[in-house]
C-alpha cells in the first residue's frame, strides 16, 4: 500500500509499485529492472506499445506477463516524456 501524506496525491509511479507488494523479494526486483529496460525503450509510446513492451521483458525474465502491475507500469511509461 501507497501511504500519502495530508494534502499530496498519489502519483501513477506509486501506484503501479504498490502492486508488486505481494511477489516475493526476487520477483519484485526483477520487476523494477523490467519497469527501467521498457521504460528506456517505450518512454512516451502509446499504452498499448509500453504494455507489450513490459510484457516481453517481464516473460523473458520469467515472470507472470499479466500481473496487475504491468498495465499500471504502462500508463506510467507512456505518460512520460522524458528527464
């Protein structure tokens, strides 16, 4: 769970993390090196393009493709533009 303080918002970022609270410790890691390798690839792409791209990574690193964090990771690369 995402904890926010008073008067913030919860950003997309947050969201998608909070997912991963579940998997265990390996999994969770290998998440976060895909969500980075995708993110380099499809940054500002369409969600459909971040999605596939996602789940690529994440099944070539042997992880479950449709887990919930990964169209939520997905809305996150495509709403970004860059650094």
């Amino acid at each position: 769970m995402v904890r926010v303080s008073a008067g913030t918002t919860s950003r997309v970022e947050d969201d998608w993390r909070s997912l991963l609270a579940g998997l265990p410790l390996e999994q969770r890691l290998k998440a976060l090196a895909v969500y980075e390798l995708a993110r380099d690839r499809a940054m500002g792409q369409p969600p459909e393009t971040a999605a596939a791209t996602l789940r690529a990574a994440a099944t070539a690193e042997g992880l479950d493709a449709g887990h919930d964090w990964i169209p939520a990771a997905a809305a996150r690369i495509s709403a970004d533009t860059g650094p």
